[in-house]
C-alpha cells in the first residue's frame, strides 16, 4: 500500500519522464519542416535533416543528441526535438568535427542548459565563464581542430566548440537512467571518432564510420585511414547483438542513410575488407596508384556503393594510400 502510493507521487512529481515509446512507426513518425523523426528503440530516435542524422536520447535528465546537422536547419530540428521532449537540451556529442555533424553545435548550445553538477567540469574551455548552454562532449581532436589549435584557423566561434572532450579510448556517461559509452575509433573516417553506444536501449550511432549509402568516406587531411576504417567497423560489431534468427537486435544509426543492424555492419565490414585486401595485394606486386586504379579494384561494388561525392577511383586512391607500403617495396 504505502509503496503504491509512493510510486504514484514519484510519477505525479515527474510528468516529463519520457516513456519507452512503443514500436509503432505510424504513430511516432512525424514531420517537422524538412526533418523527419523515426523512434529506432528504447528511448533513442533519430531526425533525418539536410546532413548527417541527428540521434535523439530523451529522458527525465533532459535531452541528449549526438551529432548537430549542419546549422542549416536548426529551427525546425529544434522544434522536431520539442515534438519529443518539453526538457532541457543537456548533452551533445560529437562523432567527428566535420561540418554536416558539427554546423549545428552554437544554435543547439545556445538553447540548451547543462545539468548544474556538469557545469563545473564542462569549463575548463571557457576561462572566466562557466558555459550556460548544452555540455558538447568530444575527442579531444575535434576541440583542436574546431578551435584552431590544429590547422592554424577555428573553423566555428568558441560557443560552438566541445566543452568536454576526452583523450584515450573513450568516456562514459550516464543519463535518463541508461549507460552512454563514448568510444574512440582511431584514424578511422578522422582521427576524432566517436562511436555511442546506448547500452538500455541497445542502439549504437556510428558517425561516419559506417554508412548505408556510400563507400567509407576516409578523410586524408584528418588523419582517416583504412586499416582503422576496419578496425571502426569491428568495434561496431563487438558491441551489437543480432535478434534470435531474425532481423533487429542492436539498432545501428550511420552517419548518412538508413536504420541498419549487425547484419547490415557484416556486409559493409566485408565488403570494405575484400576491397582492402585487393588493393594491397596490388600494391604489395609494386603497382602504382594509376596501375591499381586501372584495375578497378572496386568495380563490381560500384554499382551499390559508388556515389558522385564519393567515387570508386577516390575511395581506392583513399585506400592506396593510407595502406602501408609492402615488404617487397620497401626492400627494392
Ligand atoms: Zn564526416
């Protein structure tokens, strides 16, 4: 009797505790402006805007993202996110430090509001004043790159860069009751990759180490490579679960496409191994980046994965070139 009357006030106290939604993609698919708002599991959505996807955990601490689009469509992704949640914008994380995940980190800043046990440690990068906004949570290379630090010029105003960044293999939170895990992927798509895995609700967002519409896309310039690109797509896979003998289990979010699971992963991870495999048996025979690409290594998976942005011949010169030179070549 008396617990059942203190579980009632403890629900009354909390009209915002956002429910587990239902899987019903009828009822919960809605349209804000251009963004589009999916449930995926648990307590994670994901908005569909004009880069890459914004995924969404809501709870009673507040809201929490990873990854901001690319500014361009901030109001309606703000009012996507308050069509699931009245609470406060807590926590952004960002995959990686390009613009289409980052363009959106001010405005979602400005108009969120760290918890106030975050806001002490989330000011180590504003000397003199604590940051009132979203706590946005990164490897530190981002904050480098962001800010200048790496490269010589910011590439966003100081209100838009991380405010807790981490070194090492990753970082744990914990928010709206569920364990976030934040794992580094070294010199994979960048060298500041993150992948999140939501551990209640069994869903993992990738960033751009994984996508269901393209090639991996492996950024010279930020220190991606291949051989991390595949070690990325591993890590995806150790920390997903396929359903009994059929489709779901862990729901994976790429940075770019559709909701996937481990066995959209396995397919991708193999794939971009028999690529990689290819290109270094012709490189460890002494062909040159023009005599591989000649080859066109990628050819039968062109058709799929090639894209205009994101070519076959890039994708193989990416791989060229970030794969070590062969023992053979090295002694000649
Ligand atoms: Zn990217």
């Amino acid at each position: 009797m008396y617990v059942a009357s203190e579980t009632r006030m403890t629900a009354a106290q909390e009209p915002d505790v956002a429910q587990p939604p239902a899987w019903n993609p009828n009822q919960q698919r809605a349209k804000h402006g251009g963004v589009v708002v999916l449930p995926v599991q648990g307590n994670v959505y994901v908005l569909a805007a004009d880069g890459a996807n914004i995924t969404v955990q809501v709870g009673r601490d507040g809201i929490l993202l990873v990854d901001a689009s690319t500014g361009q469509m901030n109001d309606d992704i703000l009012a996507a996110i308050r069509g699931l949640s009245n609470q406060p914008i807590r926590w952004v994380i960002n995959t990686h430090v390009h613009g289409d995940h980052t363009g959106g980190n001010e405005a979602i800043f400005r108009a969120g509001s760290a918890m106030p046990q975050n806001r002490i440690g989330s000011g180590l990068n504003f000397p003199g004043s604590l940051p009132s906004g979203a706590v946005i949570v990164s490897n530190e290379t981002v904050l480098l790159r962001m800010s200048g630090v790496t490269g010589g010029q910011p590439l966003a105003p100081q209100a838009a860069w991380p405010t807790l960044t981490y070194i090492g293999q990753g970082r744990e939170l914990y928010v709206n009751g569920e364990p976030i895990q934040v794992l580094h992927q070294p010199n994979a798509h960048t060298d500041g990759d993150s992948l999140v895995v939501f551990r209640h609700s069994d869903v993992v967002s990738t960033g751009d180490v994984f996508s269901t519409i393209s090639y991996p896309v492996i950024d010279l310039e930020t220190g991606g490579s291949i051989n991390g690109m595949i070690d990325a797509l591993n890590g995806v896979l150790g920390v997903t679960f396929p359903a009994e003998k059929q489709e779901g289990g862990t729901y994976v979010i790429p940075g770019h496409g559709r909701i996937a699971d481990e066995a959209d992963v396995v397919a991708y991870r193999n794939m971009v191994t028999v690529i990689r495999d290819r290109i270094q048996d012709l490189k460890d025979k002494g062909m040159t980046l023009e005599q591989v690409k000649a080859v066109k290594p990628t050819l039968d998976y062109d058709r799929r994965w090639a894209t205009a942005s994101w070519t076959g011949d890039m994708f193989v010169e990416a791989v060229y070139r970030t794969l070590p030179p062969s023992l053979a070549t090295a002694q000649r």
